[in-house]
C-alpha cells in the first residue's frame, strides 16, 4: 500500500533528477507510517517547540509534489504534517509520529548554542512552551515563524556581544515584556561588575517596586548580592525605604524588613573548631549585643561577635551582622536632628562638638562610613574638626573621620588616648597608652607596645620613654601662639620626672625646633585666609587646604601611625530630600563619561549621595573649595580679583591655568544646568575649588520644580556679568571658547542621549519624586537634546542661550531676593 505513495523528496527521486530543483522543506515527509508502527531503523524527530503550531495546521491541506499533482495518500494513513527546517533543532516526544531510538542518535551533534538560547528568550521555562494561537494560513505562519527567529537571533547576538554593558541591558530589562527576555537579562546581571551595577541599583531598586515580573527575575541576584555584602544589603533596605510608596505589605517592604532583621545572611561556615571547656563554650554561645545603640555604654557600636578577630561578612555566632551599622547611621542622623533646635550657630557647632564627642567614646567599632568605597573600620571622630554649615532653617554640618582601611581580616585596635601633653604646674601624670580591659587580645604592634601591670606606678617608666620618644616626633604643629606651652611642656614634664623617678633624661627639644614653631605661631596670616565667622562657623574649616588638614591631624592622631590610616570627609544632612540628588548625581556622572569618552574637555565634580530614607543622608563633601558667597564675605573681591590673589597676575601660568579652569568647569555646568534645568543657583550653591573650577552643588530642584515653586529664575544657566570679568570680557578668545565647548558638549551628548534619558525615564515611574510628576517632564528633558537640529542651527541655539543667560534679568533678581532673605552675597 506504501508502493503506491510517491514521497516527494525520496533519495532515489533525487538522485535521478537534476540538481536544479530544490525540495520544499515545508513539506519533506520522510517517513509515513501505518497504525502498525514505523519501520526498523526509522529516527526523524521533531521539534517539540514548534508542535503546537504544526498540529493546528488546517486538515484541508494536501501536499503536493513537485509538479503539481496531489499525494495519494491511504486512508488509514494520518495526514501528513509540516517538516521542520534543518536550521531548526529536532526532537520531539509529542508529534504523534512513532520513532523509536536510533542507534546514530548518540553520535548526533546538540542543538548548537544559538537555537537553544534563542529557546530560553521564548519562555522563562524552557520546558514549558505555550501554544500560540491558531495561524490564519500556512504561508503567514511560516513567516511569523522565521521573522521571530531571525528577531531573536540578533537580539541574542546583542546580548551576548562585547558592546553590551550594563546600560544596555538596564534599558532592555525595563522596555522588554517577554518573560524569556527579562530572565535572561536578570541572570546577566552575573557577569557584570559590582561597580556597573551598583551605579543602576536606584533604578533596580524602583523596577522592583513598581514591575512585578522584573521583581520576580531580579530577586536571585538581589538575595545573591545581600549575603556577598553587608553595605550592598544596606545601600538596598535604604533605597527601598525611600522609594516604596505607601503600601504597608508590599513586596518592597517585605524584602527590606527581611535584610534589616539580618535574615538574609551569609550561610555559617563549616569546618573543625578546637574543643573548648564547658565555662568558654557557654560564654562564647551567644554573642552579646545589649549595649548597642547605648551611648553611654562605651560599645554603641559592639555586635559582641566572639567566633573570631575577623567575624565580617563570615560571621559564624550568629552576631548581628547589620545592627551596629544601622545604630552608628541612626547616631549621626539624630545628631542634625537635635541641631536643628538650637537657633544661635555657635551654640550649634559647641553642641555638634559634645555630640560627637559622646559618640566618639564608643570608638574604633567595625563600622564604616558609606561613601568610601574602600573595606575599612572607624577609628576616631575628632570633635573639634567638625562644623555646622551655613543654614538658615536646617542644620547640616562636616565631620571628619579616621579609619584604617583593611580588607576584612585584621582585628580592630583598641581605643587610644591622643597625646596631650601636661599643663607646666600639674604634677607629672602618666599617659595611657590604651584601654586595656575593652580588648584584651590586642597583638602586640611596632608603635604601640602594650601596658604591664608592674607600670601602673606615678612615676614613670621606661615604655613610658619610648612612647614620649614616638609622639615627640607626631606633635600637631600649633596654629596659634597659645599652643606654643605644648613646646615647653615637654621639657617641665621631663624635669619633674626626672626628680620623681631619679633615672630619667630629660626629653630635650632642640632650638630649631623652637624657633619653627615660634616662627609659624607669630606668622602673619596670608592674604588670603578666612576669619572665624560666627554666622557662618564652617567657613574656616572649608578654607584649610586637605594637605594640610590631613597632616595636622594625622600628626596629632593616635593611630596616625598605623599604615592602613585615612582621613575621610562627610556631609550629614536632615530634613532635606535627597532621592532627587541621587538622580541628579546620576546625570552628572553620565555626562562626565559621554564627554571624556568624546573627548570633550568640559569638567564636572559628581560626589557620592547616600539617601538613608526620604529626609536624610549623608554627601561627600567637595575637597578644597569654598562658596562664592564665602569667598565675596571673607574677602570683599570681586571673583576675578579673588582668582589673581589665589594664583598671580593675568600673565602668570598659574592664573592662566586657572582661567582655563574656570572655562572649561563654567562651560559644562552651563551645559547642565539648561538640560537638567537646574534652580536655586544662588552664591551659595555655587563653588570654586583651589584650582580654579566652579562646581555646582545642592540639585534639590531640577526639571520642573523651583523654590516655592516662584519660578524666579527662567534663564537656560547662570552666566553673571563676573564669570565674563574672568573669562576677559565678551569679545576675547576665552569666552568664544567658552561658547565653542558649549557646543561641543551639546553635540557629543546628543549623539549618547539615551543612555542619559533612560535613567530618567525609570525613575519617573514609581512617582515619588517630585520633580518628575508632571507628564512632561521626560519628553521636555529629550527635547532639550535637539535631536532633529543641524550643527549649525546649533551654533545659533548656544549663542542665544548665552546671550540669554548673560543679560537675564531674572538671575538678578534672584540674587537679591536670597540676599535679603537670607543674607547671601
């Protein structure tokens, strides 16, 4: 009965006939069976994903031969069903033709990589394939068929390629809906660097809110990220609480109070511990943790983590891991808190230095500081550098932190007493060198040797000389005349030592040692040094150079000795919302990539922002820089003549460094501040570093929101007829070049303007910041790019910015308003 069925495509009809006729592959059936089963030896299989689609194929359908006449096909024979292209992979268990094994299937090659990737975009299950609905006809299928194919192949290509970064794969993850997509991409997130995805983890964060089927395939990683880090898993619970809504139960708030109840953690190391007695093992079983937050106990900050010196992120006795982070952050939040209260600014900064000095007693602590990206653990927080910034309603201040930068394995050194010689009329006091009782496994170090029990007379000792011996060599080099009693303490220290022990040298400090600390305490000051300030007390600690601020406390530090020792800066703020400064600083970091990678020298300064919930956070500070406002008060110059007294004459290299500085710096935050449209550009918000840059800062509105929403400013950017002064007026060389980079900036960053307009783009979704609420605020923002302008409309497009900007009319009245106000030059 089979004799008589012609199988188009048989080895013998094409053997016989000319190579010029190519059979159809829609239609190849190499084998049809009877109810009996298929002959020996038979092995075609099909593609189980495309069963679905050939099963429903309508049963009219007769295949025809190559010349047109219809296949004879017998009736107890089913009806053919539509081949799968060789490109295709086989396989099948669900076609309904029988095709037992074969012994060639073994020696068959897999399904190449592509097809069995292309497979995974399908669907989040591979083994699960839906059926799609019923094709109108064969031929419509078939092309269906192939065009999501060749669709995905390329899509897979992309994916896979070098050129995909991270942006690319942030973008794809938010505008995809195809589950098979979105999970690929999730497990992308693998193979990228922290640091690349750490950048995007505010839009992560918002996407996991606002998208469910994002949240469901971003989950692993965000669970696999938590127990790799603990300030990941922080920096995570913090976002979510600033982003999520209102919602008391969502999936936002359940991931969060999971990571801040320490329930996702690393798993407990396993391996052999040495036995122990029965007294040691009760005393180690349960770490204790009831001193933290407690200021007043001295560990604020101790998890009482007792399984090792190195507990970290391998904590295995069940520690809190979070906890002592959380109640140091908590510490310093309540800290501005209380500030704001008290209205007199002196009050406020002898307020800020008792605070920090009750909370400094719970320190060193494996604690850290957010904003560095480098492991370490605080060390100290000296009071007396801190300072509360120039604030009318608000209380922000500066402190700086000593840490030792570790990778995790080293134990913490025990709290340490800063040299402070003895007055001339007080009896000779020993110094501590350590508290001994806090740690009392503290390994011996190369500067600081630890105390004996047979050293604790009144006299003192031989350690006692070799540590005077250390910090003569580390005294803090006094800024003022009365310090200079620190050079003779010395010597009385020695003399009465001397006659109360009777076998001490007296420490002598040699006379050109004297006349240097003569010479600097009796110096005049330069010209160009602030004066303490008490409406604004921050303005002398801003003004010191970091070299200096860093080798002055170093010197006068405990632990300046240590190798591992840094110095760090940190702005706490409170009752501000920093969600937008986030975003902002997000911008500002894309731009300043686009333009070096263009090749653009336009400068922006971008600081690390931390936003610990909706009205408080912590900001690195910007090193070497003081206000315009600052600078006009202090010196009563003008900009330009301010510039020539920091670096020269006009023909000196030094202020022509500067001047290009200056350009360069103006030119990219003019370009910024029209994009982002960026408000509240008083003097105050307004920097110059030592170097000559401006830097802008506080981007609390931009986009559409202004300052009680005035709307005082409407210029595209602030251009004074001051910054013209120092770029020699409108007709010099520099303030064409100042324009000529403004269009150069414009133009690189429209070429990359949607890797910038998708970070906005997803932030706008949860609607939480205000600044992006109205509806237009995204395509106003693209708009700004002028993708449709040729070069040369925008040439004339930055010439009547500038020109706007310059004889703008409302920047004037601004600065009066915030003079008036709140007394800013």
């Amino acid at each position: 009965m089979l004799e008589d069925v012609p199988i188009h495509g048989s080895r013998s009809e094409f053997k016989s006939k000319p190579p010029t006729h190519q059979r159809n592959l829609s239609l190849d059936i190499r084998h049809v069976t009877n109810k009996s089963g298929p002959p020996a030896g038979c092995g075609h299989q099909r593609n189980r994903s495309l069963d679905s689609v050939l099963q429903r194929i309508p049963e009219d359908m007769t295949p025809t031969s190559p010349d047109g006449a219809q296949l004879r096909i017998s009736g107890d024979v089913p009806a053919p069903r539509l081949a799968l292209p060789p490109e295709v992979p086989t396989g099948s268990d669900d076609s309904g033709i029988h095709t037992p094994p074969d012994g060639n299937d073994e020696d068959r090659p897999p399904a190449p990589a592509a097809a069995r990737s292309r497979e995974s975009l399908d669907s989040g299950n591979p083994d699960e394939t839906e059926k799609p609905p019923d094709p109108p006809d064969v031929e419509t299928n078939a092309i269906c068929v192939s065009d999501s194919a060749k669709s995905k192949d390329f899509l897979l290509r992309l994916f896979e390629s070098k050129l995909f970064d991270m942006s690319m794969a942030i973008s794809y993850l938010f505008n995809s809906k195809e589950p098979g997509v979105q999970t690929y991409l999730a497990n992308k997130l693998f193979s990228f660097s922290n640091e690349d995805v750490d950048f995007y983890l505010p839009q992560l964060a918002t996407m996991y809110i606002e998208m469910g089927d994002v949240a469901d395939v971003l989950k692993p990683y965000l669970v696999y990220r938590c127990k790799q880090s603990a300030e990941f898993s922080l920096r995570l619970a913090w976002l979510l609480t600033a982003f999520c809504g209102d919602a008391k139960r969502s999936r936002a708030t359940k991931l969060r109070d999971s990571i801040l109840a320490d329930e996702i953690r690393p798993a407990a190391r396993r391996g052999h511990h040495r036995s122990q007695s029965d007294a040691s093992a009760l005393r180690l079983a349960t770490p204790s943790g009831r001193h933290l937050g407690d200021l007043a106990s001295g560990r604020a900050f101790d998890s009482g983590c007792v399984c090792s010196s190195a507990c970290g992120e391998q904590c295995s006795c069940g520690a809190p891991r979070l906890e002592p982070q959380k109640q140091f952050l908590t510490a310093l939040t309540n800290i501005g808190r209380r500030l704001a209260g008290v209205a007199d600014k002196e009050r406020r900064n002898g307020r800020l230095r008792a605070e920090l000095a009750t909370l400094d007693l719970n320190l060193p602590a494996r604690v850290w500081l957010p904003l560095h990206q480098k492991p370490h653990y605080i060390l100290r927080i000296p009071p007396h550098a801190a300072a509360v910034l120039n604030s009318k309603d608000k209380a922000p201040y500066i402190m700086y932190v000593e840490v030792l930068e570790t990778d995790g394995h080293e134990p913490l050194p025990p709290r340490l007493l800063p040299p402070a010689p003895p007055a001339p009329h007080s009896p000779p006091i020993r110094h501590t060198k350590s508290e001994e009782n806090l740690v009392p496994e503290w390994p011996t170090l190369s500067l600081y040797s630890p105390l004996d029990d047979s050293d604790a007379g009144d006299c003192w000792s031989h350690d006692d000389d070799e540590l005077r011996a250390q910090y003569a060599a580390k005294q803090p080099a006094p800024d003022s005349l009365s310090q200079m009693s620190a050079v003779s303490a010395v010597s009385v220290t020695s003399v009465l030592s001397t006659s109360s022990c009777g076998s001490r040298e007296s420490v002598a400090v040699g006379a050109g040692e004297v006349r240097r600390r003569l010479a600097d305490a009796t110096a005049a000051p330069p010209p160009n040094a602030f004066k303490h300030d008490p409406a604004d007390p921050s303005a002398v600690a801003l003004k010191e150079s970091w070299e200096s601020k860093l080798s002055r406390m170093r010197s006068s530090s405990p632990y300046g000795g240590l190798s591992g020792w840094r110095l760090l800066g940190c702005i706490v703020k409170v009752g501000d919302d920093l969600r937008q400064e986030i975003l902002a600083a997000q911008l500002l970091r894309r731009l300043q990539a686009v333009w070096d990678l263009e090749r653009v020298p336009l400068r922006l300064r971008p600081y690390e922002i931390l936003c610990l919930d909706k009205e408080s956070g912590l900001i690195q500070p910007v090193l070497n820089s003081v206000s315009l406002h600052q600078i006009k008060k202090q010196s009563g110059r003008s900009l330009r003549a301010w510039l020539e007294l920091e670096h020269g004459p006009p023909t000196t290299e030094g202020f022509l460094r500067a001047q290009n500085n200056f350009v360069e710096s103006a030119a990219a935050y003019a370009l910024t501040s029209y994009l982002l449209q960026l408000k509240d550009r008083h003097n105050g918000n307004i920097l110059l570093d030592s170097a000559g840059h401006i830097i802008h800062i506080d981007f609390g509105f931009i986009f559409s929101i202004s300052p009680k929403n005035l709307g005082f400013e409407s210029s595209p950017f602030k251009l004074t007829p001051e910054f013209v002064e120092v770029m020699d007026g409108e007709s010099s060389d520099m303030f064409a070049y100042f324009k000529i980079l403004i269009l150069r900036g414009l133009i690189a960053a429209r070429k990359h303007c949607d890797q910038i307009i998708h970070l906005v783009d997803i932030m706008r979704m949860a609607g939480q910041l205000p600044c992006l609420r109205s509806s237009t605020a995204v395509s106003s923002f693209r708009a700004r790019f002028h993708p449709g302008r040729t070069e040369q409309q925008l040439r004339t497009l930055v010439d009547r910015l500038v020109r706007d900007a310059l004889n703008s009319l409302s920047t004037r009245l601004y600065d009066n308003y915030q003079y008036y106000t709140n007394g800013i030059l």
